[in-house]
C-alpha cells in the first residue's frame, strides 16, 4: 500500500506539471517519432526542450493513470528502483511512462532492460543527455531501442511561433526541386527576413518563450553541460574542467576555422590527444560542430570547428559577430540535422554529392553548385535563400 501512495504522489506531480505547461509550440521531431515502439531514447541537450517535449506528448495522450511523466532526479528513488516504480505503474493501469533525466540514475540502462523483457505491455519513453550511450556502446539496450535527437528550435518552428503561422517542413530534395515555389508561398503570408536576424542571435533555444535574458541562461546551462553533463558521463576529473572551458572560450572566439590542433594544446596546456578527445565530447554535448573533409573516411583530424548553433556566436563575441561565418553555422546547424555535410572538395559544404555556396561562388568555379544567398525572398534555378533551409525540421 506504502508503495502506492508513492507512486500517486509521482502522479500529482506529474498533474501540477501539465496544469502550468506553456502554451504548446509543436516540434517536427514530434511527427518524427514512432510512438508505437516499446523503448524510445530522446538525446538533447540540456536547456533544450526536452521536458517540455516530454510533457507535451503526455497531454497529447491524456490526463489518466495510463500515462505518467517522471523526473528521475526525484527524491522518489533515493530508495526505489525504476523496476519497482514500473510494477507498480503496470498494476494501476499503467501503459506509457516518461523518464527524464534518465542518465543520472546509477544502472538505468540494466533496469530499463528488465522492464522491457519483463513487461511486454509497457511503452518507455526516456531521455537524457547527447553524452549518453545508446548504440552500439550499450549492450543492454542495442537494437531495441530507438533513438531520437531534439535539437533546438529550426528556423521553421521559431517562426510560426513568433508569427502565429504553421508552415510544414520540406526535405533536402523538396527545396531543391521546388524552392521558388515554398519561398513564395512563406512569402505571400508572413516576411521571413524580418525574423531571420532574431533567430540567428538568440531564436534556437526555447528560453525565447519565458526568459528575458536569453544569454543569461544560456552561459548557466554551457556550465552545467560542462560541469555536470561531460564532466560526469566523460569522467573528467574535476581539476581538468578549467582547461575544458578555455579550449571552448578558444573555439568560441576563432569559429568557424582549421584548427591547428598542436597549438591549442599548447594554449591550454595540455596534449593534442587530450584536445581531440575534448573536442569530441563538446561535439556530443552539441556545443560544436566538426567539419571533415569529403571523402575522409578516417575523420582523425576535422577540416573544420564550428559552433554547434549561430546562438552560440555571440557568447564571447562582444565586438560582433561576421556574417560569413554566422551563415554558414546556421546552414550547417539545420542542413546537419539529418543529413551527413562534409566539406566539399569545391565549395564551403556537400551533402549526398551537391556542392553548396554560402554567399558567392568563388571565381573561376567550374563545377556546378548551389549558391545559398541571405538577403533574398525567393530564388531561382541554382540560387537558394539562406533562411529557407531553416525549414528542413
């Protein structure tokens, strides 16, 4: 019975939660998802959305025992277990359970395993942190977990926010084939460039739908990436984080560009295999961007390093921010999403063999390119706008 009524407090909880969510604003990823699974993971980023996300879907199926949303940072599991909480869950009814904050439970990848075999009925919905294996590098849970990313907001879903609209989202071949005739249509509702600015400063991250100081807490939730997120699942010695941080002040401050790997180990003091290895938990945590090379199958060392989203262009940038390099993160950030871009032999970036121009095409260019412009409505034949590849999530 004591069990029970702990579980009920879990589910007033989780009522209070959905009696204050915001307003939903629809994610692409939401359409994206096969809700029929018995195990979905959800990877983002911390200051993401993914709570909001989560609880989202939970009132998309309805206020009732058959659905409950639970923070595993809860003090419920100080001296429970997940496979306690599910038995009980399943005996009230229970048929989808929402975990958030998964990764911080000791042992959560064994446990959600047991509840899988043990309770066929049973949908589990978690998420957690970019850093946390799911694939391959995680036995218990290979092959019969799907696994999604949410990432911030693409240009698409900050606009209809912003300016009330409901524009869908096109492929990679969609706007290629028929661009001129979605911008046009974009157009003939709402005035994309007047939004686009405002996105590329401070639009990716949901703090936009109740936070004043945007940037404020978006240096808060980088530390605790840092500090918590990378330092924890990458085990990072404490004394380490300095030299962490000031390898991404560093990249911060030079992005995009070829890195020189030797000489940032030397800035922060430490080896250049310390550096690849950070700079790859910085990629996992989606604070970068790394850019290699069309055809390099090894992918050692980058082409180039960029900042994962144009948000974070601005964090120690104070003079400004150049424009060039502004687009082509933003071009990456949304065209990477789900696509594999690669620095192009010709070009600034390839994707599936096409070569894309972000702003001019370099002269004496032979071989046929896209060119992304940033200050135009619509486009024609090979002319693309920037701000339409905002609409591919």
């Amino acid at each position: 019975m004591k069990q029970t009524k702990n579980v009920q407090t879990l589910f007033k909880i989780y009522d209070d939660l959905l009696s204050h969510l915001n307003p939903w604003i629809k994610r692409g990823l939401m359409d994206d998802i096969d809700w029929s699974a018995r195990l979905i993971g959800i990877k983002g980023s911390r200051g993401i959305g993914k709570t909001t996300f989560l609880l989202n879907y939970a009132k998309s199926v309805g206020k009732d025992k058959k659905c409950l949303y639970v923070d595993l940072n809860n003090f419920y599991f100080a001296t429970h277990t997940i496979i306690s909480l599910v038995d009980d869950f399943c005996k009230l009814g229970g048929h989808t359970l929402l975990l958030d904050q998964v990764y911080k439970y000791p042992e959560w990848s064994k446990e959600l395993r047991y509840c899988y075999d043990n309770y066929p009925s049973l949908h589990i919905v978690f998420a957690g942190s970019p850093v946390m294996r799911l694939k391959e590098e995680n036995p218990e849970l290979h092959g019969l977990v799907k696994v999604y990313s949410l990432e911030g907001f693409s240009f698409r879903e900050y606009l209809n926010y912003m300016a009330g609209t409901t524009f869908p989202k096109y492929s990679v071949d969609e706007i290629l084939e028929n661009h001129k005739h979605i911008a046009q249509e974009v157009v003939a509702k709402v005035k994309p460039l007047a939004y686009f600015s405002d996105y590329l400063h401070h639009g990716f991250y949901p703090y936009i739908m109740n936070e004043k100081d945007v940037f404020s807490s978006m240096i808060k939730t980088i530390n605790l990436v840092l500090e918590i997120e990378i330092s924890y699942l990458q085990q990072i010695e404490h004394k380490c984080m300095p030299k962490l941080r000031k390898l991404l002040y560093l990249i911060t401050q030079s992005a995009p560009f070829q890195p020189n790997v030797s000489k940032l180990a030397t800035e922060v003091d430490t080896s250049r295999a310390t550096v690849m290895n950070y700079m790859l938990y910085l990629k996992q945590a989606r604070l970068i961007h790394l850019l290699y090379q069309e055809g390099d199958s090894n992918q050692k060392k980058p082409a180039h390093i960029y900042m994962q989203n144009p948000n974070l262009m601005y964090l120690c940038n104070y003079g400004g921010v150049d424009s060039d390099a502004l687009y082509k993160t933003f071009f990456f950030n949304q065209m990477g999403y789900k696509n594999e871009v690669t620095r192009g032999v010709v070009g600034d970036f390839c994707v599936d063999g096409k070569m894309f121009c972000i702003g001019q095409v370099p002269k004496n260019m032979k071989q046929e390119v896209i060119l992304v412009k940033d200050m135009i409505e619509a486009g024609e034949g090979n002319v693309i706008p920037l701000w339409l590849f905002g609409f591919l999530y």
